[in-house]
C-alpha cells in the first residue's frame, strides 16, 4: 500500500506586507503643519530639516496607523495632488468641529455610492488644495 502526502505551499512570495507611509507635496509647512495637526487632529511624530530646504514632517493619527508625511521635497509629491480618505464613526460631529475651526466643509452627502445608498461623506481641502474625503463607517 502506498501512500501519498501532498503539501501545499505558497509558490509566491508576500512582496508588501504593510503599508508604510503617504507623501503628500506641500508649498508652506508651517500651515500645512498646523492644518493636519491642529484642525484633523494628527500627532506630528518629528520634524526633518536639511540645510538644502528639504522638510519632512511625518503625522500619524492618535491611534497610530500609516504614516502621513508632509513634504516640501517629493519632485512626485505636487502640492494640489492627492486625494485622502478618512473616515469617521460620527459623521455629523466632524462636520460640525471642522467648520467651528474655520476649514471649508462641503454639504453632507448620502449618495456616496449611487442614489439611496445611505453612505453618508463630506469633502475639504487641505490648505494647498489636496483634497480630502471623510466618511462615516
């Protein structure tokens, strides 16, 4: 009697596993600073200089997570190019505090994904125009 054992393997190796960090091109740091940290709530973790005028400022969310990193260098990084998606368990609360601190909220939309589907959003912009969704989940 034989017997015969196969053993499955992965043939493919996992290239990424995590996702590390966003770049997003800005024009004047010190708004764009203030804009994630003091208006979205965003932990600066440090601040890079070089004698050269490169500026690196690497964010993340109270919880941690991904790492946003505001640059003045990034040649792919244009200030006015990226989009963000966020997202929120109160919708209607965010709205309210971000238009109390002075940031140009849209309406709130609940067609998000076509007429009547209930996924309630909103939009605003960064101060170099990069466009930012929140969402509630």
């Amino acid at each position: 009697m034989s017997i015969l054992i196969v053993v499955e393997r992965n043939l493919y190796m996992q290239v990424i596993n995590k996702l590390m960090m966003l770049a997003i091109g800005v024009s004047n740091m010190p708004a764009s600073k203030a804009f994630y940290a003091d208006k979205l709530g965003l932990k600066a973790m440090s601040d890079y200089r070089q004698d050269d005028g490169h500026w690196w400022v690497p964010l993340t969310l109270p919880e941690g997570g991904v790492t946003i990193t505001l640059t003045t260098f990034h040649e792919n990084a244009k200030p006015g190019t990226m989009t963000l998606w966020f997202a929120t368990s109160d919708l209607a609360a965010a709205h309210k505090e971000l238009d109390s601190k002075g940031v140009s909220v849209s309406k709130i939309g609940d067609d998000l994904h076509g007429p009547g589907s209930g996924v309630k959003w909103f939009n605003f912009k960064d101060p170099d125009g990069n466009l930012i969704h929140l969402e509630q989940v």
